[in-house]
C-alpha cells in the first residue's frame, strides 16, 4: 500500500514515484503510512481500545455508587425514584427492582472505592499503551524506565491529559454559552444568519479545543517529550479530523438506536470502533509529524523515490 512504486524497464521511476517526487505532501503522507505500519501502529491501537473499553465498567461502578450517595442524601428523591418504578414496572418485579436499589446504595462505598480501583489499573494501563506508542512512532529510543517511576509518570500524564481535556471542553462549552447568551440579548437568537454564525463559531471553538488536546497528547506524552511546534501542525490535522470522526460516530448512533437491537447493542459497538479509529488516526498524524524531523526515521527516509543519475560517458 505504501510502496513507491515499480520502476520501470529503463530504470526511471514508476508512475506514483514520479507523483512522489512531484507533491512532497504525498511523499510525506506515503512515508507517514509506511512508518505508521512499521511501528505496528494497528496492534498499538487495538491495545488502546482495550483498555479504553475495560475502563467502561470501573467508570460505571463509580456512577452507580455516585447515584447512591445522590439517593440516599435525598430521601424524598429516592422515594419518587422507586413510585415510578412500582409504576412501570411489570406487577411484582417494582419490588424486587427497589430493593436492588436499596441494596446499591447500602453498598454504595464498597462499590465506589472498588470502581476507583478499577479505574486507576484501567487508566494506567490506558495511558501506558498510549505513551509507548506515540514513543514509537517518534521512533525514540527504547529506554524503559522502573516500573514505580513509569507508573508514577504514566498517572502524572493521566492527570494533565484529564486537564488539558477539561481546559478543551470549557473553552467549547463556554464560548458557546457567551456567543447564545450575546445573540439572545441583541434578538438574534432565533435568525436564520445568526444561527449559522453561532454554528461556525462553536465549531471554530470546538477545533481549538481539540487542537489544544493533540498538542499535548502529540509532544509531552511520549517517553521523551519533543518540541512543541513539530506538533503543532499535526495538532491542526487531528482537531479537524477527531471532528469529523465524532460526526460520524453521531450518526451512527442515530442509526442504529432506531431499532431495539442497535439500543442494546449499538453503543458499545459503537463505542469500540469509535476508540479504535481514534487511536489509529492519532498513531497516523503522529507519524506524520515524526517523518518530517531531520533526526527521526532515517530507515524510512530510505523508501524515498530517488531519480537515477546520469551515468558518466567512458571515454
């Protein structure tokens, strides 16, 4: 797939060779896809999904004791919680389902602190997978520290990513709320124009909440942090198409929750696919940054079409 073609008879470079030779993006993209390969970006990404999916259940368990201490600091809540399940639910299964309620929240500390335990190994092992290889595609080298220092590292990393998420998702969420907030005062909440402004400038927000994310998770989170603007482009690539990725993972959703199957089983189907393509199209444009240092990938540097020289006459 990623090959620069076959040359021909009389020795010049075959047709996508010379294509290469022509756009050095297509060049840069073609080694970034042979590097991403080499560096067994695929298995990384399966790795990452793993443990992005094995997370679901600790993170559920933190939910659910989260929703006990709710439940039982508000008594009255709790009592119209269960009036509406008496009511739905078939005849004698109301009870059995209230007193399983009642039973979660009885346990509800036992099930949080078993759910935060849960959570730190998944995230751990999460963001281990994620450092090795994003080290990988900057083809660093391989130089494992102890295993309490990588741990420790690995959380220190888990928190700044949560940071720099929460920095991303208030930038959006803010920006957002100002820009409905400035159009309902001025009475342009509801005009056709203004609407399409507010569109484009929570999505300009959104962008620049995602590039601020891929920056972070591009350049500090390998092994051996590298400079700033070697991410910052490829940053720009990853916001834009983490976006477009989320638009279709929307879509899907709203495919496949139209029948009873996909509600039970769409999601975390779903769920899967989405962190699988994720996890792969950050390794790319990682790569795809990596392949434009002078110092990194030489063997790859090696796949580039060369035009033949001319030989020298014989005298």
């Amino acid at each position: 797939m990623w090959g620069q073609g076959q040359p021909q008879e009389d020795g010049k470079p075959g047709v996508f060779a010379r294509y290469r030779l022509r756009y050095p993006w297509l060049d840069r993209l073609v080694r970034a896809g042979k590097s991403y390969t080499t560096r067994h970006g695929d298995h990384y990404a399966a790795a990452i999904t793993f443990f992005s999916v094995l997370s679901l259940v600790p993170l559920l368990m933190i939910a659910f004791a989260a929703a006990g201490f709710v439940l039982a600091g508000d008594p009255e809540l709790l009592r119209r919680l269960q009036d509406l399940i008496l009511a739905a639910a078939p005849a004698g299964l109301g009870a059995t389902l209230n007193q399983v309620i009642n039973q979660a929240i009885a346990s509800r500390s036992n099930v949080g602190i078993v759910g935060l335990l849960g959570a730190l190994y998944s995230g751990l092992g999460w963001m281990d997978n994620l450092r090795e290889a994003l080290t990988a595609q900057w083809d660093q080298p391989p130089e494992p520290p102890s295993f309490l220092r990588a741990k420790v590292f690995d959380l220190g990393a888990l928190i700044g990513l949560g940071l720099a998420l929460v920095v991303s998702f208030v930038l959006t969420s803010a920006g957002t709320a100002f820009a409905t907030f400035v159009l309902n005062a001025i009475g342009l909440g509801q005009v056709a124009g203004a609407r399409l402004v507010f569109f484009l400038l929570a999505l300009v927000l959104s962008l620049a909440g995602n590039w601020l994310v891929f920056v972070w998770v591009i350049a500090r989170l390998p092994r051996q942090p590298v400079p700033l603007h070697s991410a910052m482009r490829a940053a720009a690539f990853g916001a834009i198409g983490f976006e477009v990725l989320k638009q279709g993972f929307a879509i899907y959703l709203n495919t496949v929750l139209a029948s009873p199957a996909g509600v039970l089983f769409g999601p975390v189907i779903g769920l899967m696919l989405f962190s699988y393509f994720v996890s792969r199209f950050l390794l790319f444009i990682t790569a795809w940054a990596a392949v434009a240092q002078p110092s990194a990938h030489e063997h790859v540097r090696e796949d580039r079409p060369q035009v033949p020289s001319p030989r020298s006459a014989v005298p």
